[in-house]
C-alpha cells in the first residue's frame, strides 16, 4: 500500500509544507474568478482573461527564471517562491478592504504567483529527486498527487461556506497565509543539501534558457506525452472560467452548490493516486499511458449538458469524478517517468518547460474559449472544448516510444 511505504523524517516534512500550502489553495479554489464575478462583475471575456493573461505573463517571467533555479540549491528557492506568492496574494485583502480593489490588480497577481508555482515547482522537483530513492519515486509522487485532490475535496466547500460568511477575499487570506507556512515547514528540513553545479564559471549561457525543451523534445517518450497533456490540461482548464459564468450567473447556483460540484469529486483523486503503484506493478507504466490517457479525456463533453437545479449539479460532479479519477492515476506514472528519464542537471529546466508549455496552452486555450463563449455563449465552448479533447488520445506515446532507457540515476543529497 502507497500509505504504509516509509520515505524519511526529511520527505515528511516537505510532505506536510506541501500539504499545508495546497489546503490553502484548495480553500481559494478558484478565487480570482470568483472574485472577479461577484465583486467586480466581470463577464465571460474578462474572466476568461483573467484564467488566461496571468498565467501567460507568469510563464514568460518563469522562462529566464528555469537556469536560475537549476543553479542554485533548492530548498532557499522554494521558500523564497512562498514568501513571493505569499506577498502577492496579500495584497488582495489588503485592497479590498480599502478599496483599491481592480481587475488590474488581480491580473498582477494571477502573473507573479504562476511565476513563482513554476519555479517552486522546478526546484521542489529537482529537490525530490536528490531526497527519495529512485524506486521510492512513484510513491512520493503519489502521495503529493493524494494530498493535492483531497485538499481540493475539503477545501471548496469550506471556502465557499467561509465567502458566504465573512466576504469574498476571506479564502485568499487563507491561501496566501498557507504560502507563508509552507515556507516555515521548508525551512526546518535539515540536511545539508549539496550545491548545484555548472561547468560554466561565467553567466549561465543564453542557450540555457532552452534546454529544457530541448530534452523534452529530443525524447520521443517524453515528447509524446508533453504535447498530449499540453492539449488535454489546457482543454480541461479552460472550462473553469465558462463554468464560473454559466454555474453561477446564467444558471443561478450559489456560491457553495459551485464549490460542492468541484470538491466532492475530487475524493476520486484518493482513489487514483493510491492505485498508481499498484497498477503499473500489474499493467505496467506504457498501459497506464494509453489507456487511462485516454479515459481521463473522453468525459469533458458531459459539461455541455449541464442543466440548472440537482440534475445540473449531479452532472457537473460525475464529470469531474470521473476525469480526476484517471488523471489521479495518470498523474504521478507521469511525474516519475519524467524525473526517471532527465538527467539532474537537467532537472529544474526540463520542469519549468514543462510547466511553461502547460501554462501557456492553458493560457491560449482559455482565451480562445472566454472570446468563443462571448460571441456564442458558455455553453458552446464548453461543447467545443469537449469535442476537442476527444482528439488528444491520437498524441499519447507507442510503447516503443515509452521503452526508451532512462539515464542512470544520480546520487542522493539528502
């Protein structure tokens, strides 16, 4: 069982940082958006813009960001990318209640706290790598992947219960306090981690920059599987805006019925996560790329039938327990594989492409989708969306593409 698997005191105390951070995110569970529609009155367009431009601007800001991160030790880049995403989300609380609030305001943030999660998420990776043993590697994964979706089970609901109760900003004073913590849990990991390394003794070279998708797209395994989840992760986020718009204005749920329809599926990532180990024990990890690649992309068309009342709301849930139930599997097979095949000096560049990439299709895709549902309506976007994702399957991996050998494993700097 992934739960009985010991990984370390140093692996428990970044378990327990990451937990904390995401509870908090989970408690905003699409705040920005939500705030946006109800305390600024936003339409689709612009809430479309808001999932869209910030994530795009932070993905630039991260790109000269990625060789920065490789060169340097880990464990002082994260924290310093918590106090970053800490101090951005602050700000919010503090306009609103004078305010200063505007739709400029939340852009900025939305930017520097993507920014700062693809460099956290860099190091943190490069960071896990050098702390686990290479076969304790999907389980570490797994339980980050366990811990992300039962955060986002409990977290919608009480953060749409806490709105209801104490205004709209009181889930992003949560979320950027869980930052602050995640940082202090960070900084009581002992251990001297060893420094990063660079046959360059002058400045990082411009082609550095690059190197990550260089190594991404020279793998034929990993390259496969990058342009998929580009596509299919894009497809899925871009919905969250549309749902926003079409769930609580044209359809009339109240705030908590909108988080509820979020939260309660995501228990389905508890299911997932947890079988991952033992599933591609018995399956193995290229039919973990197939087949539940492709079931966790065939469901997202059920969105365009949502209708108002409980039937809407039981609509919008199995949907979503049964895309997070695949991708929860899905997810952490796909994480190790990529560790398992980047070598570590090519680590934190190789994450932030892929974080870049992912962000910027969410970015083009979510656009496209708000001035899609502007001209047409919600409704239609969503059923495009859907459509579309039905075509991702074509780009998954063959298996002589998966069988690649993997670089040999680097030595532990815990």
């Amino acid at each position: 069982m992934v739960g009985r698997r010991r990984l370390g005191r140093q692996f428990g105390r970044l378990w327990v940082s990451y937990a904390v951070s995401a509870y908090g995110s989970g408690l905003g569970f699409g705040a920005l958006p939500l705030i946006a529609v109800l305390v600024l009155h936003a339409g689709p367009a612009e809430v479309s813009a808001l999932s869209a431009v910030g994530p795009a601007v932070g993905a630039l800001i991260a790109v000269p960001l990625a060789p920065w991160v490789e060169f340097r030790r880990k464990r002082p880049v994260m924290i310093m990318m918590d106090l970053a995403r800490f101090a951005a989300m602050a700000t919010i609380p503090v306009a609103y209640a004078f305010g200063w609030l505007s739709f400029v305001q939340l852009l900025v943030v939305s930017a520097v706290v993507a920014a700062a999660k693809i460099a956290f998420n860099a190091a943190g990776g490069a960071y896990l790598k050098a702390l686990v043993r290479p076969d304790d590697l999907l389980v570490a994964n797994a339980r980050f992947e366990s811990t992300n979706w039962s955060s986002i089970a409990v977290g919608p609901p009480l953060g749409g219960a806490a709105i209801g109760l104490f205004g709209p900003v009181t889930t992003v004073v949560a979320d950027a306090l869980s930052y602050l913590l995640s940082a202090l849990g960070i900084t009581a990991i002992r251990g001297q981690e060893e420094a990063a390394r660079t046959t360059d003794k002058g400045p990082v070279r411009a082609g550095a920059l690059l190197d990550g998708w260089r190594h991404l797209m020279g793998h034929p395994g990993l390259r496969a599987l990058y342009l998929n989840n580009m596509l299919v992760g894009g497809l899925i986020m871009a919905t969250e805006p549309l749902l926003a718009v079409l769930l609580l204005r044209q359809l009339g749920f109240p705030p908590w019925q909108y988080g509820l329809a979020f939260a309660a599926p995501c228990l389905g990532g508890l299911i997932g996560s947890r079988l991952a180990r033992r599933v591609v024990a018995r399956y193995g990890r290229h039919a973990v790329f197939r087949t539940d690649g492709t079931l966790r992309a065939i469901w997202l068309i059920g969105l365009a039938f949502v209708r108002p009342g409980i039937v809407g709301l039981v609509t919008v849930m199995a949907v979503e327990l049964a895309i997070i139930i695949n991708m929860s599997l899905y997810t952490p097979v796909l994480a190790t594989y990529r560790l398992e095949h980047t070598p570590t000096q090519l680590v934190a560049r190789t994450l932030s492409a892929w974080s870049i990439g992912q962000q910027a299709s969410i970015a083009v895709l979510t656009a496209l989708a708000g001035l899609l549902a502007d001209v047409t309506s919600p409704r239609t976007a969503l059923t495009v969306a859907g459509l579309l994702t039905l075509t991702t399957p074509l780009l998954l991996p063959r298996q002589d593409q998966t069988s690649q050998h993997k670089p040999e494993p680097s030595r532990s700097h815990s």
